[in-house]
C-alpha cells in the first residue's frame, strides 16, 4: 500500500497527525518507535507519548534496526514510524557513516513501500533553520536530509507538517 512522509519543524504536530491517519485506517496499528531514554527528560517524553498511544495499538521499540522491526509487524496492519529524526541520530551515535545509514534507509523505505498495509512516517525538517556550527551538526543535518530524501522519493504522499496542518509536497513530474 502507500507510505505518508509527515515532515516538518519540532513540535508542529506531525506525531499527532500520524496516530490520527493510522487510526482513521480501521486497522490493528503498530507503533515504531525508535527513541531511546538517555535522560531524564527524554524518559518522561517517552513516558508521555507512551500514554497518549490507544490500548489497541502494538509498540515496538526500535531504536536501530528497522528492517527487522518491519519484517516483524503483520503486513495488513497500519504502521506509525516515529521517528527517522532519531533513528539517523541514533545510527551515527552507533558508529555507522553516511553511506552505510543511507543504504539502510532504502532498504526500509523499499520495506515500507511494499507493505500492503498504510504506513505513516513522521521526520523533522532540520535543513532550513540555522547552519550548524559544529561539524557533527552539518553532517547529522546532511544525513537526515538525505534521508528524508529517500523516504519521500519511495512514499506515495509526502506532507510538510507546520501548526497542525498539512501541505501536499508534489514530486517532480517525470521528464
């Protein structure tokens, strides 16, 4: 079936957005999640995102390896992926360079795509606000950026979140 790309800045929804899109498809639904409590504050905001979720929903917990995280959920039921933003992080944190993380990012993208069930993508877009000063800054922002490229050149819809709202991001046609 058909991957939905929510994209867009920090806070703007997009989670939100994903659940209700992923509850709207009548379908037993599977929450990826892929963050990791590092700290206090981070635990809390799992815990907090944990308890919005509904009962009926499954979550798997998959900070690195989303292949098999896929490869684990029944393919009729409707997928929230939240969210590249970390997974990426937490691929460069483990040591992977760009190459590696952006072969990996195909590989799931192509997985999502094949699913016959929805599947919904929330990322963060980090490339139109200030140009890092840092070095591990520029590369996170060029590796999520191509990432999100891949994602989006294999969804069948992909929507920049801003205030709870969202605008279609048409594909080039092709020449």
């Amino acid at each position: 079936m058909a991957v939905t790309l929510l994209i867009g800045g920090v806070r703007a929804g997009k989670s939100a957005i994903a659940a209700q899109l992923a509850e709207a498809s009548r379908l037993p639904v599977v929450f990826i999640a892929t963050a990791e409590a590092g700290d206090d504050e981070m635990a809390q905001r799992i815990a907090r995102h944990r308890a919005e979720r509904p009962p009926g929903w499954t979550t798997v917990e998959e900070p690195i390896d989303l292949a098999t995280a896929f490869d684990g959920v029944d393919p009729d039921s409707a997928v929230v992926l939240d969210c590249l933003t970390l997974w990426s992080s937490n691929l460069m944190l483990a040591g992977m360079d760009d190459k590696d993380i952006e072969e990996r990012a195909e590989d799931v993208a192509l997985r999502a795509a094949r699913r016959p069930g929805p599947t919904f993508v929330v990322t963060n877009e980090v490339g139109a606000g200030v140009h890092p000063s840092s070095d591990l800054g520029r590369r996170f922002r060029d590796v999520l950026g191509r990432v999100n490229t891949i994602w989006s050149r294999n969804a069948a819809d992909a929507r920049l979140v801003v205030a709870g709202r969202t605008l279609a991001l048409e594909p080039l046609p092709n020449p």
